[in-house]
C-alpha cells in the first residue's frame, strides 16, 4: 500500500514526456515551416566582404598612425613610411624642391621617404672632408637597409594593432579581432613579397622629378653621369644623397646644370600654335640646358596666313640653329617666311642638312588643313610623303652620308622611315610618346609646346607644354638618353621632368 501514492506521480512524468515529445512534433510540422522560413538565413560573402573591409580599414590607420620610421640616411634626416597605392613605387619627398618618383616594384604599397632636413653636423663633416664622399654609398646602403628593417617591424606593428583595435571596435568579439589583425599581417607580408619579386634597382635610371624646373637636371644628372656610372644601386642613391646635399648647402641660387661636353643636346617642340609664351619656354630651356640645336616638327602657327608670321621674329633670338618642318596648319608662306630668316634651316622633300654635329633630314606635311572646314587628304598622303622620305633617306645612305635623325609632322608619315634612320621625330596628336619600330628605328613623338595654343580651352583641364631634351653622343651620333618636360597649361605652375634611356644605354 506504501507504493500506491506513487502512481499518479508516475503518470504525471509519463504525460509530461508525451506532451514534450508530441510538441517537438508538431514544431516539425508543416504548420511550423512558414515559421522557420522567415529566420535570417546565413551570408557568408556578407561576413568575408565585412571582414575584408575591417583588415583594409585598420591595417591603414595603422599604418596612418604609427607607421613610419625616422631614420638617418647619409648626412640627411629623413622619415619612411609605407602608404596604400594601387601602383607600388618610391616616393622621395624633396621640400621644398618637389618629389622624385621610381617605379621601383609593383605591389600594393607605396614607399614614401621625405627629406626632413639636413644634419648640420653630419653635413659639415662630408663639406670638411671631402674624402669621405668616396665612402658615402655605403653608408647610405647602411643606412637605407637599417631603415627599412625598421620599417618592416614598424609596419607589421602598425597593421596588426590597427586592424585589431578596429575588428574588436566592430565586432566585440576579441576572436574576431584576432583573425583580422593575423590577415592584415598576411596582407602585408604578401605585399612585401610581391615587392621584393618585382623589385626593380635600375629604376633609379628613369626618375620623374615633379616641382622647381631649375633644380631638375642637377638631381637627375646628365646623360653621360646615367650611361656610365649608375652601374649599380648603391652609387645611385649615393649620388642623389649628395645632389640633395647640394641642392639644400645653397640659399640663394640652384645649382646650374653642368652639360657634358661631349654630348649633343636638341631641343626637339612641336605643335606651338601661335602660343607667345612658348618663346619664352624655349629661351630659358635652351641656356638652363645648354642646346645645341633646335627641331620644331610643325604646326608652328594656327592658319598660315602671311599676318601671322611676325610671331616666328623670336626665333632669330634664340641663338642657336632651328631645324624646322612644315605642319598641317603652316603653310608655304609660312615656310618661305622661315627659309629666309638667318640660322633657321628648312627642311622638306627628303633634303638632308649637316647641323650642331648631325645629320638632319625632313619632309613637309602634305596637307594643309588650317581650319576644320578643310577635308584632309587622309593618311594615305601621309603615307605617301613618309615613303618620299624613306627613299631620301636611303640615297643619303647608299652616298656615304648617313642621316642621323628625320623629322616629319605627321606620325603616320614618320613610321614609313622605319629602318631607313636610327631615330625619326614627329608630333601632331599633342602627346608625348615613344616607340620603337618593327625595323629598329625609334620614333619620338613630341607632344604640344604651346599647349595646344587656343585649342588648350576647349577641354576641362589645360592641355600641358611638352618639350624634350634629347642627348647624344657625339662620336656615334647615337641617342644616349632624353629628358621629358611637361609644364602645367594655363594657369598651372607645375613642372616636372623624367628621364628616359634607350634599352642599350641601360648598365
């Protein structure tokens, strides 16, 4: 009898059991589904794209906050940074010169390095004993690898803590935190690897220099300095150390460019279109450069007409000798207006002149189309005149008399010399460019000096003035390198130069 009251309380258990076990059912039931269709369900490219951002974000705060390193290099205080960049590259921040640019690797981090100021002691010390510059390359080695080391450091720091601090801010969860700060570590080791494979020295050979147009050529070097002696990483940055020492030991005045003197220097403009401040331009290019000649592919003036041509009087200032060619928008008047004006050379029809050390040959553009009412020929006429050109080139040849650079206005004319000449000049499309040709010749498109003259304003932004320096060697007539300038159009003040070698002049 002991046991009966414990009945009930066994079927109690018994029901419960079966009403939790029939609830269980009936949330399975079809009845329930709707139910569980409207729970969120997971996106995982949601969270990846979130989290992608987190690690981008923070490594680059990071970086923007603690992520650059002051170091000495040389005599020179300098700072090291790595900054995001779709390009890779160095920067060298010269104030209040302007910037030196090398694409010195491919990778999704650019190396900034800005140029704080002088050591006075360190610089007085390289001014005091001279002796001590031979010894400069590698300390300046040292100094750079040390400096980078600590950069390195700096920036895994830097990305790790940055990253981690913004995934913990955004998810509150220190796991969460964690992963993004360990890919933002992988993210910048992989940068630093694809750096490393694509890490180009001979960069420092093709520089771009962007601010005071005077103090360009003194950090760059000339043509023989870049041929001969940037063998070797080390020495490059050895010598720019010691261009930048000099460029800050003076107050009053930037060191003058010092051309060698067994180079050949052209000034090769094109496409002026009546723009008077394009004499000024080439005056001052002509004496900071030391020119030897001047090649203007055409398009000098606008129309053509016989009022036009006292814009050409100021070349018979410039004092040195001006090789020219007819444009499209010159016309004959113009080019007899030229010819007979002292020290200028015509050049059309294939003939070949001897001038400053070379051998200069040249044919008019056949179409003269002053305005856009005119219906030009096409490029076929083009053709033609380049083929013209070709045969003058290969009589001169076959004479014993080699021509060493052909101009024409036209690109399309100037590829038909392909083979017939080592360098061909041109300009026309108002844009700078090289190419080298199936046959070897190297055709040199110059862009507009005159910023495109009234035409600079029929677009957003002014068209630049683009002239080029071209080196060459005087015993083989060969061009040894070439400096392209490009100034801001209207009303810009900006300047900057980059220098360019041909493939067999490269150490």
């Amino acid at each position: 009898m002991a046991r009966v009251p414990a009945v009930p309380a066994v079927l109690a258990v018994l029901l419960d059991r079966i009403r939790r076990a029939s609830g269980s059912v009936r949330k399975a039931t079809p009845h329930t589904l709707p139910a569980l269709e409207l729970a969120a369900r997971p996106r995982p490219w949601a969270g990846a794209l979130g989290m992608t951002a987190v690690v981008l974000v923070g490594a680059w705060l990071g970086l923007l906050i603690v992520g650059n390193v002051k170091a000495p290099v040389g005599p020179m205080n300098t700072t090291m940074t790595l900054r995001p960049s779709l390009t890779g590259g160095t920067k060298i921040n010269v104030s209040p010169l302007g910037a030196l640019t090398l694409d010195s690797h491919v990778a999704p981090v650019r190396l900034d390095v800005n140029v704080d100021q002088l050591d006075p002691l360190r610089s007085q010390a390289l001014v005091d004993h001279p002796e001590r510059l031979s010894g400069l390359q590698d300390e300046v080695a040292r100094d750079v690898e040390h400096g980078t080391l600590d950069l390195a450091v700096r920036s895994g720091i830097a990305v790790v803590s940055g990253a981690t601090a913004l995934g913990l801010a955004v998810y509150r969860r220190p796991r969460r935190a964690l992963i993004a700060g360990g890919l933002a570590l992988a993210l910048l080791a992989a940068s630093g690897a694809t750096a490393y494979a694509t890490w180009n020295p001979k960069s420092v050979l093709e520089p771009k220099f962007s601010g005071l147009l005077s103090s360009a050529p003194s950090l760059v070097g000339n043509a023989r300095s870049i041929v001969t002696e940037f063998d070797v990483y080390q020495k490059e940055l050895a010598r720019l150390v010691t261009n930048v020492t000099k460029l800050y030991d003076v107050t009053s005045t930037l060191p003058a460019y010092d051309p060698d003197p067994t180079t050949i220097r052209v000034l090769h403009v094109s496409d002026i279109h009546l723009n008077p401040a394009s004499w000024k331009i080439i005056a001052s290019l002509v004496k900071q450069y030391d020119v030897n000649v001047i090649v203007d592919s055409g398009d000098t003036m606008d129309h053509g007409t016989a009022a036009e041509n006292g814009f050409l009087d100021p070349i018979a200032g410039l004092g040195v000798p001006y090789v020219w060619v007819r444009g499209n928008h010159d016309s004959t008047l113009t080019q007899r207006y030229l010819a007979h004006m002292k020290n200028v050379h015509v050049l059309d029809d294939g003939r070949a002149q001897s001038v400053a050390g070379l051998r200069f040959a040249g044919i008019g553009d056949p179409q003269y189309t002053p305005d856009r009412s005119t219906v030009p020929g096409g490029d076929a006429a083009e053709v033609l005149a380049g083929d013209r050109l070709a045969s003058a080139l290969r009589d001169q040849r076959a004479a014993g008399t080699p021509v060493d650079v052909a101009i024409a206005h036209e690109p399309s004319a100037a590829r038909e010399t392909d083979g017939a000449v080592p360098l061909v000049l041109c300009g026309h499309l108002h844009h700078a460019g090289t190419e080298m040709l199936p046959y070897g010749t190297r055709l040199r498109m110059e862009g507009s000096t005159g910023g495109s003259g009234l035409r600079a304003v029929e677009h957003k932004y002014p068209a630049p003035i683009e002239a080029s320096i071209l080196y060459f060697d005087r015993d083989s007539r060969r061009l040894q390198a070439w400096d392209e300038i490009k100034l801001g159009g209207l009303g810009l003040t900006t300047a900057e130069v980059s220098r360019h070698l041909p493939e067999e002049n490269q150490p």
